[in-house]
C-alpha cells in the first residue's frame, strides 16, 4: 500500500506549499497529492481552497489575482510563523523540483464551482514538458476534466474521485474513463472493492489519517492511502 502525503504533508507544514513537498520527500512518501486551479492570467498554481482566505493572508478568489498580484500574498504565516514568507507555488515551480525525487504525483485538478476553462490541456503540458507523464496521474471530482484529459493524453492515468457511494462503483468508473477509483475511505465496502479489483481497477483512497483506520484500508485491499501524516504508517 503506498503512501501518498494529502497537500505535501499537510500535519507538519503549510498545505499544498514547496515546503510541504519537500517535507513528504523527506519523510520518504511514495508520492505526493496536490491540488490545481488557475489564476487570472490563466497560470496553473497549487491550492485547495478556491479562495485564498484560509491560507494566506490573503482574500478573494484565486480566479481573480494575477500570478504576480497572488505570489505578494502570505502562504505560510496562517500555519506557523516558521513560515512566513511562503508563497504560493506554480506548478511548474512544483514540478521543476519534483521531476528529479522519483516519487510518484496525483495532480487533482479543482474545477467547480469555479470552472477553469483549459485547466486539463496547461496541466498535461507542463507535465509533458517535464518528462512526467508515466509517474503523474491526474484526478478530480469534476468527472468531465478526466474525458478532457483522456482526450488529450490517453496515455496518461486518471482517477475518478468521490465522497457519497455510487450505485455502481465500476460504472462510474466506466463512464468517466477513469484507470483509478479516488474515493473517501468511509464509501469503500468489501462487495465494491473486490470487484474493483478483479478488474484490475487500482483504488486510492482519502482522507486516511489515524492509525486505528489502517486495518480497514488494509483489509480493503487498497493500493494507496492520501494521508496529512505521511510518516506514522508501518513500513
Ligand atoms: O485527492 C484526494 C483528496 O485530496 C480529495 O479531497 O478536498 O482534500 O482535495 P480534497
Ligand atoms: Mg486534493
């Protein structure tokens, strides 16, 4: 089962920040998870929130800064004053330190509510460009992004993210094209996931954080976690 630090390793450093990344690496992850959404002039950058409000020091849209106007802002104060001054990473920034740890990277991209018209092709781009194409796989909740990726980039894998159970798991997965099925581990059951994986379908699962819920995820068979504490997991 690999481990997958959620926003780099969100416990112990500012979510979704290089120092968060680099943290995981540290801390040996065997990939990491972020989240993508574009500025106003239209440059992919890493944050969950569609607004900065939560953190930075920072308020409005993401959608409405400029990346010059965004990188002024504060992302690490919020979380501890051993970060101030951390910005917001592009990902390509991002992507220009990870090319070289040989860790693996799940790019969810976030669109919706606010919807990034082109966010899938300036994602696959950069990941191109950046050799990447084997060790990234790209999710989200919004299933149309996966058709548009496959479409772009068939060769490169996708994960169709979920909180509430689908009637049918693997037609969902089906229907949106996905290689992966990315639910919230609370929505795995046995009779899902077995087929699951009688069809070779791989599951990634989030939010694991606490070690009581490692049978489950376990004994579910599942073949990554996305955790905030990418270091308590027995090896
Ligand atoms: O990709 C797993 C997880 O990140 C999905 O939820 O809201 O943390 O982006 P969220
Ligand atoms: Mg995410």
């Amino acid at each position: 089962m690999d481990i997958f630090a959620h926003r780099g390793a969100r416990a112990y450093a500012p979510e979704n920040t290089l120092c968060a990344f680099q943290k995981a690496y540290a801390m040996r992850a065997d990939g990491i998870e972020l989240d993508v959404q574009l500025t106003k002039d239209g440059v992919p950058v890493i944050c969950h929130d569609h607004s900065v409000n939560r953190t930075s020091n920072g308020q409005g849209w993401i959608k409405d800064y400029t990346l010059a106007e965004i990188k002024q802002l504060d992302f690490g104060s919020w979380f501890h004053s051993d970060f101030r001054g951390e910005t917001i990473p592009t990902l390509e920034e991002f992507l220009r330190w990870f090319a070289s740890t040989g860790m693996r990277l799940n790019i969810e991209i976030k669109n919706g509510p606010v919807i990034y018209t082109g966010i899938e092709s300036k994602v696959i781009e950069a990941v191109k460009k950046y050799d990447l194409v084997e060790q990234v796989f790209i999710s989200s909740f919004f299933h149309p992004s996966l058709l548009m990726t496959k479409q772009l980039c068939p060769r490169i894998k996708t994960g169709a993210l979920f909180t509430c159970r689908p009637l049918d798991p693997l037609e969902f997965c089906r229907q949106s094209q996905a290689d992966y099925l990315h639910p919230a581990w609370e929505s795995i059951d046995s009779l899902w996931a077995s087929e699951a994986k009688h069809h070779g379908i791989k599951i990634h699962t989030f939010t694991v954080n606490h070690l009581d819920q490692y049978d489950f995820v376990k004994s579910m068979e599942v073949d990554a976690i996305f955790t905030d504490y990418p270091d308590i997991w027995p090896k």
